[in-house]
C-alpha cells in the first residue's frame, strides 16, 4: 500500500516523541510505502504533471532508526491524492482557513 501523510514540515517532527513518525515507522515496517507533503502544498492541479485533480509535490521517506538522524528522501514527485490507498492528515494547529480549505480539498480527492 501507498500512504500519503500531510504534516507539518519534517525538521519540526522529534522522531522520539511524535505520534506521526511511529505511525510511518510501524506503515514502512509492515511493508508499505510512506509519502509526505505539507499541508500549503495540497492543490487543484489540471493538466498538471501527476494528471488533473488534488495533489501535490510528495516525498517518499525511508525511516530510519535513529531518532536524531530518522529519515531518507530518495524521492520526489507530484502525485495525485487519489492515488494513495490512505491520506492521513497529521497537522498541528491551528485551525484556520489553510486548514477548512485542506479538508475540501480533500473530499474533493475522495470523490476522485
């Protein structure tokens, strides 16, 4: 499975402590795929590279297991949200109107 993770930006994330860095851990562990972006990256896109519909610019991480040095980027590339199996929205507050747009956004992907 493909998971996409919308977060806050990675070097903010303390990999000993944060919820959504064991979620990637544990996902990658049992053999699926983690992508990552953030959240002023989700955007309409029509006839953009990655097809037309919402997506964004992800990175697909490799976890490590140190909690200083967690994470490898081998790979960058706009994909379209409905391409994922799961979209899991892991972003701190506040909620605002990024965020009310973010969620449209994404049931805009769930239609598609």
């Amino acid at each position: 499975m493909h998971f996409a993770f919308i977060i806050d930006p990675l070097e903010s994330l303390k990999a000993y402590k944060d919820t959504t860095v064991c979620m990637m851990r544990e996902a990658q562990a049992r053999g699926h795929a983690v992508w990552v972006c953030q959240q002023d990256e989700i955007a309409w896109r029509s006839g953009a590279k990655g097809g037309d519909g919402v997506g964004a610019e992800f990175t697909r991480l490799s976890l490590e297991g140190s909690d200083e040095d967690w994470y490898r980027a081998p790979e960058t590339r706009a994909r379209r949200l409905a391409e994922f199996d799961a979209v899991l929205m892991r972003k701190d507050p506040p909620f605002d109107l990024e965020y009310v747009t973010s969620t449209w956004l994404l049931e805009q992907a769930e239609r598609e």
